[in-house]
C-alpha cells in the first residue's frame, strides 16, 4: 500500500509513517530518536565524501586517532575496539531480529513472536576489519582567520561549516585509513572543501514537517491566530540549524529540536506582541478603539491600582484624638 504527500513522496517507505498510519495498535511514539539520527546521518553524508557505502555507518565516536586501540579508558572501560564490536554486534542483533519480526508477521503471525536474544550475536565474532570510527576534527577545514578577531575556540579559527565535521577511518590491510570525510567533494589528496553539495533528505524534511505541525497542536500554541506563521518560522529555522546536531555529545536530538521550535515560536509571539502594542497606541492616538486584549489590560491595570489604593489607605493609622496630641505639661 503506497501513500504520496502533496510533493508525489511515496511516504509510506518511511517506519514512522507505517506505525502511525498503517499500524495503529502500536505504542510507539511518531518518531523515534533512532528514526532521526538515522536520517540526520544519510543527510550529513550528502555533504561527505565516501570510500564506499560499507564505511557510511560508524561503530563508535572517538576523541582521536590515538584513541583506537585496546586500552581501558574512562568513556571506554574494555577499550574502544571491544566498545566497537560490541555496538557492532548488538546493531546486527537488532537487525537479525526485526528480519525475524517481518518474517514472522508474513506467516501470519503464527506461533510466538521472535525474541531478540533468539539472535543474539557475539561480540567475538565480529572482526575488526568490520569496524568503523568517527572522528570529530577540524584538519581537514581550511583556516580562515578573517571571520573573527578573537577566536575563542578551533571552530572559530577555520571556515564556517553547517554542522562539525568529522572522519570515518576502518582497518584496511590492518591500518588505520580515512574512508570518509565530511564537507569534502572528490578524492582526499584531488578533492576540495565544500558546504553546498548536500541536501536534506526528503525523509529529515518530512520529520522537520511533523514535528513542526504537533508541536504547534500543544495547548500553549495552537490558540493563536498566527499559527501558521510560527510553524513557517520553525520550520525555516530547523532547515537551516537541524545538521548542527552533534552525536558527539547526546543521543537525544528529539529534545534538540524541541528546544528549537520552542524558541522560534516564542519568538514569534514576542514579535506579534511588539506589533499589537504599537497598532494599539496608533488606534488609542486617532481615537478609535484598541485591541480587546488592550482593553483588558487596561481594565485590570485600574483595578489593581484601586485595590492597591485601598490597601494603603487601610494600613494607615488612625487619626488621634486632640487631647493626645497637647504637651503633658497642661495636665499637671
């Protein structure tokens, strides 16, 4: 069963659409943090040169060259070539198994339903020719020491780039080689820098899309006339800032979006307020009448000055009597 959007997208390809609209049952979320850090990766590799399709998918993320090898580090406890091939081995597992959960689903789901342990897969066997490491660095992104006078850390020393860059390096004939590096168009030695080669992928857009529609259906939003200008504004904003999630530093870029459609939205709303505050004062100056929300403010703003009013004139002392306020010495 095929479904196109109003682009002619075949949107039906894509899991999260098939759990909301094909499989209701499900307890799923819409979207998943897997879903996008999935598409946030095919997205960022558009802009990367690539060895070859087997190296697009990284095992681990590590500080530096240095780093990959057998010794017990902080993050990496058993190493970070066993922290590799554990991740290896448990990315593998979970394929093996939702193949098993299709299959299982073609037969009628007859029988029970295929455990994941059913296709556990041992760390052991996975080789180290089959592992990939990503590198967070800044080598192979030119310098560019006008874009400011004080540089305060490595970004701010080479050329603007729409997200960090980083390498892929694999064990090749048993070294260590680059296979993939991002922001690059061509060969590592004939190649150049580049940030305009990419795209979004139409799978990220069409998250950028629904995130942007629920998030405007919170109550907190979905009550204001310029709705459909704040989703524009965040969806603009997303486009344009959505690749500088870091996978570096958190697993998590649904609660990254978030945080940007919230500050658009706000920002927006803090716009349209600036706006009416001036309609109003033109509309109170030609002696027509201002806004309703105007006109509320107002009223409170006069009942709270009354009951302020009244409270100072209750806290005041009493008056005192005349012959309290005469010298004692009248009385002696």
């Amino acid at each position: 069963m095929q479904k196109f959007n109003s682009k002619g997208i075949d949107i039906t390809k894509y899991s999260w659409y098939n759990r909301i609209m094909l499989n209701t049952s499900t307890t799923k979320i819409y979207l998943s943090n897997k879903e996008l850090l999935k598409e946030i990766h095919k997205s960022k590799l558009t802009y990367s040169w690539v060895l070859d399709q087997k190296y697009a998918e990284y095992d681990v993320i590590v500080p530096t060259l240095d780093d990959i090898n057998h010794k017990p580090t902080d993050k990496f406890p058993d190493g970070a070539i066993a922290h590799a091939k554990q991740r290896k081995a448990d990315k593998r597992t979970a394929e093996l198994w939702e193949k098993g959960v299709i299959s299982w689903q073609e037969n009628g789901c007859k029988g029970d339903k295929p455990k994941a342990s059913q296709f556990r897969v041992n760390a052991d066997s996975v080789l180290e020719s089959d592992l990939v490491f990503r590198i967070m660095t800044y080598s192979h992104i030119p310098l560019d020491s006008s874009r400011k006078k004080t540089p305060r850390s490595v970004a701010d020393r080479h050329a603007r780039v729409n997200f960090a860059p980083f390498q892929h390096h694999a064990f090749i004939d048993g070294k260590l080689t680059e296979v993939v590096r991002s922001h690059w168009s061509g060969t590592p030695e004939e190649g150049e820098f580049t940030i305009d080669k990419g795209i979004t992928t139409k799978g990220l857009a069409l998250m950028y899309m629904k995130l942007c529609e629920r998030y405007s259906m919170r109550s907190n939003w979905r009550g204001y006339t310029y709705i459909e200008e704040m989703r524009g504004q965040a969806l603009l904003q997303l486009s344009q800032i959505g690749l500088q999630f870091d996978e570096s530093k958190s697993d998590n870029p649904f609660a990254y979006y978030t945080t940007v459609l919230t500050n658009s939205f706000r920002r927006i709303v803090l716009t349209e307020k600036k706006n009416q505050i001036i309609r109003d004062d033109l509309l109170i100056e030609t002696g027509q009448v201002p806004s309703f929300t105007r006109q509320l403010e107002h009223e409170y703003a006069l009942v709270a000055e009354r009951e302020r009013a009244a409270a100072l004139k209750e806290s005041e002392p009493d008056e005192p009597d005349e012959a309290e306020t005469l010298p004692p010495s009248l009385f002696e």
